[in-house]
C-alpha cells in the first residue's frame, strides 16, 4: 500500500510539472511599435487612386498631397503573424498637418472584425469622429466633435478599443466616449477602406505621423 502511494505521488508530482510547462510558456506580446525597425517593411501604400507619394523613413510616416486622398496601410498577414490585437488594446501616436486644411492623420483600426476611422480635422479641418457606426459617417453620428488644429505641430492622439466601448482623445481632451453594443461598425463606402487592416490617410493635406504604439488592456 506504501508502495502504490508513493507511486501515486510521483505521478502526480509529473503531472502538475507538466501542466506548469504548458500553461506559463513564453509570455504574451503586450506592446508593439509600428514604426520601429521591426515593423517598417510591413507599410505600404494603400494604392488609392491619384494619391500623393508616401515616405516611411526614420521612424516617421509621411503622406504628400493627394487627389484628393493619400493613404499607407500595415499588411494584413502581418499584423495577423505579430498576433496584434482587435479588441481591449489602445492606440497612440503623434500627428502633424504640414499644409492643407482638411482631414490629416485619420487612422482606420479593427474592432473585433469590423474596421472603423478616427477623423482628425475633416470636412474643412475641424471635425473629429467615428466613421462609421449605424452607416452613419463622422458627421452624422453621435460621436462627432470639432477642435482646432494647428499646421505644423505635433498633436496627440490615443485611443481605446474595449468590448462595448469605444474612446479617443487629442492633445488630452476627450473627443469620442460611445458605446458600440447593439451598434453596427464599418467603414465608409470609398478608398479608405483600402487603408484596412490599419492605416492612415490625408486629404488634400501633407501630413506627417510618427510614435505609433499599440498595447493591449
């Protein structure tokens, strides 16, 4: 009896070793900076007709003036293969206007398997919001606001993606604070959905974008 009990033990001394091994393993990516070295061959131009030239240079994107649009996307196969996030995940990065008076630095992310765009000075250059929820773009939602932005500087931008919410802010002021239950997301019928997976747009404007961060929550 001593003798099966001991054996028992060893046993189940193996399993939960075993079980430990599998369970811990390398421990999972919570931040990725998609403008470091890592990254940069995964930017391509989202080959929107008539759009300016798009430079990916020293950690910092830029968008010459389009046709009125120019756009730059991150592969779909790999942003799958870094196993990037499409729900509880925040996204930051820097935008600049350099000339123009429309919409600059506007990014298109997932969320869950919906795509939707955060407008950053559109509609003449002050509008901000989600396109689109309900099939109602930016300027028809509830998410819509307006703010100033300056040419030729730097403005901040970070953004929440959560299970029934989404948030953003600029410069540190809260711009967008819905709720996306019951609520249907998308894209707006046009050339920015070629900006999916994830990826920034400009219209009629150079913009620049740089610091571009995702972590997850």
């Amino acid at each position: 009896m001593k003798r099966a009990n001991k054996h028992l033990g060893g046993r189940a001394a193996w399993l939960c070793l075993f079980f430990m091994l599998t369970q811990c393993g390398p421990p999972r990516r919570g931040e990725w900076k998609l403008l470091s070295d890592e990254f940069t061959p995964a930017w391509k131009a989202a080959e929107i007709p008539e759009a300016g030239k798009v430079l990916i240079q020293g950690g910092e994107i830029t968008l010459q003036p389009g046709q009125p649009m120019t756009g730059v996307r991150f592969d779909a196969e790999k942003w799958k293969a870094a196993e990037m996030p499409r729900m509880r995940y925040s996204i930051e990065y820097e935008a600049m206007r350099v000339e123009g008076n429309d919409f600059f630095g506007t990014v298109t992310f997932p969320v869950n398997e919906s795509h939707v765009s955060l407008v950053v000075g559109g509609w003449g250059g002050t509008l901000v919001g989600i396109s689109s929820i309900d099939e109602m773009d930016a300027s028809e939602n509830n998410t819509r606001g307006n703010g100033y932005f300056e040419n030729k500087r730097w403005h901040q931008v970070r953004i929440e993606v959560r299970d029934d919410e989404l948030k953003a802010w600029i410069n540190g002021k809260l711009f967008v604070n819905t709720s996306t239950k019951g609520h249907k997301l998308g894209m707006r019928d046009g050339e920015i959905e070629k900006c999916t997976p994830f990826g920034f747009a400009s219209y009629l404007s150079q913009s620049r974008v740089r610091n571009v961060v995702l972590r997850r929550l």
